[in-house]
C-alpha cells in the first residue's frame, strides 16, 4: 500500500502515487508508442469527445500490452481505495510543446482515472487539479501515477512550453461498489 491515505482522495479527489510503475511497464508502453507513431498526429486544437471517434483517432488501446498493464493497476487501485472497480477503457497522447488542456472534467467511463508519464523531454509537462484545497499543479515522474476523480474534479494542462515531447497514458475505471 503506498504512503497516504485514501481519505485525501476522498476529501480532495485526486492523490499521486509516486514510483509504483514498474520499468518494464514503462518500456512496454514506450515500445509499443513508438512501434505505432502513425496513430498519433494530433493537434492543439483536437476533441476526440467532441465527436463520433473511432480508435485510431483517440487512441483507445486494447492491444497489448495495455489490456495486461490495466490488471496490474487496477489492483493498485483496488487496494488502495478498497472499492472494486471496472475498466471502461485506457488511452494515450502524445503531446508536443505548445499544446494544452482545457480545463474540463471528465465523462462517466472516467468516474476513477488516473494519468502517467511514459516519457519526456527534458521536462515533464505538469497537470492541474482544481481540488478543495484548491489548484494543485501535480508534477509526475516516469514511474508515478495520478489518480483523480475525473468526473467530479476539474483538470487540465496549461500551454506546454516545457515538454519537446512527452508520452502520457490515461486508465479509466468505475467504481462497481457505489455505482448506483
């Protein structure tokens, strides 16, 4: 169980782990992002939701090794919160400097999300939370994973004028135990 208690994410909707991704997650996730580069020629001003998609314009994985990865954290999860949860679905972007997140929340699939760097250059790109605590800018390292209540807590990415290039990954869940 890593340090904290699910009560901060109970009171303020989001909590980062630090460091519970193992390397060869990271280097399976990165392998297969640069075995498949084609898929991910998106602008700033791109709103995959926005519109009907299909899964090669948001990136919805369910190949390997992303079916097997979601497992792992799901168990983290689990554990952590003592809910079970579902998987809806896990997406990636790949983000260039001079892109940025809305400030939005997230649709039902996402009700427990969580977000983690796979890579980047030199700096990662930080996201913010708009909590009860008030705006949090989360800071995450390859190995970390944020998670946050995506429907209820307001996030985004301000303009990236520090990351060349990062990788990032999204895993989306539902709480099956306090889904009504």
């Amino acid at each position: 169980m890593p340090a904290g208690s699910p009560l901060h994410y109970d009171q303020f909707g989001y909590f980062n782990f630090n460091d519970v991704i193992p390397g060869f997650m990271i280097d399976g996730m990165f392998d297969w992002y640069s075995d498949h580069r084609e898929r991910f020629n998106w602008r700033s001003d791109d709103r995959p939701f926005d519109k009907t998609f299909t899964i090669d314009d948001t990136g919805l994985f369910n190949d390997a090794p992303f079916i097997e990865y979601t497992d792992y954290i799901q168990a983290i999860l689990e554990n952590y919160l003592g809910h079970r949860l579902h998987p809806t679905y896990n997406m990636g972007r790949v983000y260039n400097k001079g892109i940025k997140m809305e400030k939005h929340i997230d649709r039902a699939p996402c009700q427990v999300s969580i977000t983690l760097p796979i890579a980047y250059r030199p700096m990662n790109w930080p996201i913010n939370i708009d909590s009860k605590k008030g705006t949090r800018e989360v800071q995450q390292h390859v190995g970390d994973m944020l998670l946050y209540k995506g429907c209820e807590v307001l996030h985004y990415r301000k303009e990236n004028t520090i990351a060349d290039i990062q990788y990032q990954h999204y895993f989306h869940f539902i709480d099956i135990d306090t889904e009504e």
